[in-house]
C-alpha cells in the first residue's frame, strides 16, 4: 500500500506523542496498516483515513493504559527515543514538532485525560482542522474546542515561565554531567533549582527510587551517591534523545540508564532517569 506507507511517518509521530512508547506506537501503525488492508472500500483520503484509525486505536490504549500506570512500582516516564536529524521522519523535523516531542512536553501531556490530549496534539502540533478533529474523534466542534482550551492552560500553566534557550539546556547539562562524574556535591547544588525534582522509571525490573525526591540538596545527594556507585567500567554517551541531549549509561555493553534534564530560568528543574530495561528497544 504505497498511500499508506506515505503517511506512516506521520502515523508514527502521532501515536508515539499520544501514547510516549515508540513500541506501542509501531503496534498501532503496524495494526491500522492491517484494517487498511482488510477494509472493504475505496480510500479516497488515505491520511484523514488512517489518522483516524491510529488516533481511535490510542485512545482505547490510554483507556486501559491508566489502570496500568496505577499499578506501576515508581514513577512512569514516557520511553526514549533517539532524534538525531538523520533518523527522524519528515513530521519530526521541524523545530516545533523537536519541542513536542521532548521528555518534558511527553510528560506534561501525561496530565491530561485522553481526549484532550489527542485534540491538543491534533490540532496544536499536526495542524488539523476542528472539523477533521470532531470527525476522527466522533464528537462535535465545540466539544473539541473546549478540550482543546483546557488542556492548552494546563500546558500553559506547568511549563517554566522562562525557557532556556537550546544553548543554554546544553550548557547546563554539560555541567550537571561533570558535576556528576566528579562527585562535585556543592557544583550539583548550584546548577539545581531550589525545588528541583528527580524521577527514576525503574518499573520494578531494576533497582530505582519509587518515588520523586524532591528538593536541591535532596537530589544533588541522589545524583552524587548515583555516580559513586555506578561502575568504573561503565561507558557513558551523550545522543540527542527526545531533541535533546541526552546521557545513555552503558555496562558490559548493554544500557543501564537513560538521563535527561529539565531546564528553565537557568537552572536543571527537572532530572529524569529512564532504567526500566523495557523502555530500551529503540536505542
């Protein structure tokens, strides 16, 4: 099906923002694929078509998905994906589309029911129209708009007042990895946010903190008694990951961890460590 493969980019880069796995979005690409071909009729517009099929099928995913997280041992964060620019597909090249696809962004969407989430995503990064969203979704316009205003606000409302600009996120997170190998407790403090956060998505497969640590001096420790007790033989390597950079720990060549920063008004507000080896497959 040469329509298909045409949008399957686009398909790709609407569910894994719906749904933060690239596994489970490959599924639903791969199953709207097979209802294409089992569907008895002309397909005039094959990306309207399509769309609709994967963004129905994620919305019944995050539907049993959220009974699942409930049940998740430690704090769920969205699987990694590499983005250099020579992997991604057309849809994920853009600057916004880079911005939308960053573990932070991932995360916040987290916080939104399902419906609002594929309404924000529709509109506010693929650029549909109201009447195409109300189509796919079966609901009415105004039912997508008002979707569409609440989860806006709640995106509004939970990101930094100030963004660092993507030198300045580079630069401190060079800095925190430094700070890290060198066991440097007093630089960490410094480059941290007085309410800093850190995450760790063990998934109960690996040892992990089950919940956040909250708190400058809190997580500058974690972040020191980590680093004193990962490996010598361990091999660090910084790749963009999720559009932005990344530290990927590897021993005995397989990945330990995946680390990521969150920054805003220059400080790292945000740590986020992906161990749970199930969240792996695509790196």
């Amino acid at each position: 099906m040469d329509a298909f493969e045409q949008c399957r980019p686009l398909l790709f880069s609407i569910a894994y923002r719906m749904l933060g796995s690239a596994r489970e979005a490959e599924d639903m690409v791969q199953e709207a694929y097979l209802r294409g071909q089992a569907a008895d009729k002309v397909i005039h517009s094959p990306k309207a078509y399509f769309s609709t099929i994967v963004t129905r099928l994620c919305l019944d995913y995050l539907k049993s998905a959220q009974s699942r997280r409930e049940t998740y041992i430690g704090p769920w964060l969205p699987e990694p994906f590499i983005t250099a620019d020579t992997t991604l597909p057309e849809p994920m090249k853009r600057v916004e589309d880079l911005d939308s696809i960053s573990m932070a962004f991932l995360v916040l969407l987290e916080h939104l029911t399902p419906a609002e989430r594929a309404v924000f995503l529709l509109r506010e990064v693929f650029d549909y129209d109201y009447s195409e969203i109300a189509t796919m979704l079966d609901k009415d316009e105004a039912a997508c708009r008002q979707l569409f205003s609440r989860a806006r606000k709640h995106i509004h409302d939970n990101r930094p007042r100030y963004k660092s600009s993507t030198e300045e996120h580079a630069a401190l997170f060079f800095q925190f990895i430094q700070a890290c190998q060198a066991g440097d407790l007093d630089g960490l403090t410094q480059l941290l946010a007085e309410d800093a956060v850190a995450y760790s998505d063990g998934g109960g497969k690996v040892q992990a903190a089950t919940r956040p640590v909250y708190g400058r001096e809190r997580v500058a420790k974690l972040m020191v008694g980590i680093s004193k007790h990962t490996p010598q033989r361990a091999a660090y390597e910084v790749q963009i990951v999720n559009s932005e950079p990344g530290l990927i720990i590897r021993i005995d060549d397989h990945i330990n961890a995946v680390m990521l920063i969150e920054t805003g008004d220059s400080y790292i507000r945000n740590i986020r460590i992906i161990r749970n080896p199930d969240k792996f497959s695509h790196l």
